[in-house]
C-alpha cells in the first residue's frame, strides 16, 4: 500500500466490498432459493435429484466432449498461425486480430441463421453426390460436428487475444533458432521450445473456450441440439430450483477451474526457478 494516498486507502476497500456484493449476494439468492422449500424449511433435494434427471449426465458429457473438440481445433489453429506470423510476417498481424475479432461483431442470431441456410442448401444441392454424408455426420445430435465448427469460430477472439499475450511475452525467435541450431525440425522446434513458455497463454486460451462453449445457448438452440445449457433452459420450466441448482453447481465448478488454472498459469518453471534461487519453496 506504499505511496497510496489515504483518500486511496480508504476507497479501495469500498469498492472491492461492492463488487463483492455485486456478484455474491445473487449467488446467495440462488443457493437459498434451490434448498428453502416452503412447507418444508431446507432440503437439498434440489442438488440430490440432478444426477438422476434424465437428460443431464447426457447433456453434460455432450458439452465436455464439444469443449474438448473445439480447444483442439482453435489451439490447432491459433497457435502454429500465430508463431508464424510473430516470425515470418508481424505486419500482417493487425489484419489476422481484425479477421479474428469479427465473431464479435456478427450477432449470434446472424451467425446461425447463415450456419441454418448453408446445412438446409447442402442436402438440397448435394443430394446425389458424395458430400451429402458430410453434411448429415456435421449434424449428428449424438455428437454435432457443427457445432464443434460454429464454437471454434466464437471463441477466436478470446483465444488469439490470450495467445498474442503470450507471445507478446516470448522471444519466440530466439528459442526457435535455438531449437534449430540443436537440429531440430520446425515442428519440433515448436513443441519443445514454444509450447513449454506459452502454458499460461495455452491454459488461458483452453478455459476461455471451456467457459464459452459450456455457456453457449444461442446457436445450439437455434440449430436443434440439447448441450448442457439448453438443457438447463428447459428443465427450468417445470423444475425451477433445480434448474437453479445445476446453474449454481456450473458456476462453482467454473471458478474452481478458474482458481486451479490461475495456480498452474503462475508456477512456470521461471518463477520455481526464482524462488528457489530465493530459498523460499
């Protein structure tokens, strides 16, 4: 708190208690909502009846699977692209942050209704040729291909934003002419010099898809599939509190996730490095 003024001192506890408020007092609602039944005083039934309703192991294991599929493409994507653009061609990455921000600004109404028009053409068109099985595989309700296809583009502007962090914070080309003067490939190059100083960028990028593909309501709605949000948004109908249970359980699972990605993203090999040089554990 050191070169602070006291008017500073006194406005920053303010503000952090509000903020606190701002997001716990909802919480708090939620949570004595889900276990105070009236007639009944408390009960968890709420949160003992969820792994039981049919629907929601089903539900949840197809949002998981989405989230792994869609971290691998955009990881796939993001991260040889954005190594080779920080070597070979860096004025051209004002152009890739803009092409990767247009998610953003196309409504996801939009978005799905062009996702709808194509996979509505495609059977209509392609009926007689090889390609109308690739259009009915893309939109298999046991596994939606689709949208594994419509998250990864959603998520581009979280995940290059994280990962142009990243690198922001490597001299990527040091360690790949390193790599390279050892006698390794450039695949190699990247897997054993790159990757091991962007695990906090790699983790950051993998939990802002995680936390966008198991929130996502719009497109899987509008498309006809059942992943875990829209799942919550229909049991709410007739299961209110339990409804409200599951979306309190998703929150704390998310900001364990969040915790446990914070503590692995800060214990970089430099920092144990440092505080061993230190003495301290």
């Amino acid at each position: 708190m050191a070169g602070l003024t006291p008017l500073t001192r006194a406005w920053r506890p303010a503000v952090l208690g509000l903020a606190g408020l701002y997001f716990l007092v909802p919480l708090a609602a939620s949570v004595v909502f889900t276990v105070d039944v009236p007639g009944r005083g408390l009960t968890f039934d709420a949160y003992t009846r969820i792994i039981g309703t049919e629907g929601f192991l089903t539900s949840l294991l197809l949002s998981l699977g989405l989230a792994a599929a869609t971290i691998t493409v955009v990881l796939l994507l993001l991260v040889p692209a954005a190594v080779a653009l920080r070597l070979g061609a860096p004025r051209l990455r004002p152009v890739v942050e803009a092409v990767c921000s247009l998610p953003l600004v196309v409504p996801p109404i939009a978005f799905v209704a062009g996702i709808g028009t194509v996979l509505k053409w495609g059977p209509e068109h392609l009926s007689r040729t090889p390609l109308f099985q690739t259009f009915v595989a893309l939109q298999n309700p046991d596994f939606p291909v689709v949208l594994v296809l419509a998250y990864a583009v959603m998520a581009l502007p979280f995940a290059h934003r994280a990962l142009d962090a990243g690198l922001r914070a490597v001299d990527v080309r040091t360690l790949v002419e390193a790599a390279r003067s050892c006698g390794a490939g450039p695949v190699r190059a990247l897997v054993t010099a790159v990757l091991p100083n962007l695990r906090g960028a790699l983790m950051n990028a993998a939990f802002l898809t995680l936390a966008l593909v198991l929130g996502e309501y719009t497109v899987a709605q509008l498309l006809g599939f059942r992943p875990f949000a829209v799942w919550i948004v229909n049991v709410s109908g007739s299961q209110a509190q339990m409804s409200v249970a599951v979306s309190v359980l998703s929150l704390l699972v998310t900001w364990v996730l969040l915790l446990a990605l914070a503590g692995a993203g800060g214990r970089t090999p430099g920092a144990r490095r440092a505080r061993t040089a230190k003495g301290t554990p």
